[in-house]
C-alpha cells in the first residue's frame, strides 16, 4: 500500500503559456497540498508542446527518488 510510503509526488501545471493559466501556487491551493505533510511533493509549471519544465520536473522526482534510496 503506497498510502504509508514517503513516495515523491509531481505534479506537473500543463499549460502555463495561456494568458489565463492558473500560478502554481494556485493548483497548490486548489488542490489542498498543503495538507500532504508525509510525501516530499512539487509542482512544476510546465508546457508540454514546447517541453518547457519538464526536464526540470524530472530531475526534482530523480532527486528525491536518490534522497530515498540513501
């Protein structure tokens, strides 16, 4: 059961190029992450066509993953 593991989570905010797009901090509200306090968690701002914050995102989640495993 993965509720009791400290397993990363990233989420990644698709879409930050529209003149509309929603602040990271925002998704973080709606999404209420600040009530996950047992799991390391980010959200990248991202722009999947251009790949834009992907990589950045990837290395975060390669990050933690290491950090877990020593």
């Amino acid at each position: 059961d993965i509720k009791h593991r400290r397993i990363p989570i990233l989420f990644f905010a698709n879409k930050m190029d529209l003149r509309d797009a929603v602040t990271s901090v925002k998704v973080s509200q709606l999404l209420c992450l600040e009530n996950i306090k047992d799991k390391p968690w980010h959200i990248c701002a991202s722009d999947a066509i251009k790949g834009e914050g992907l990589q950045e995102g990837v290395d975060w989640l390669q990050d933690q993953i290491q950090a877990v495993k020593t």
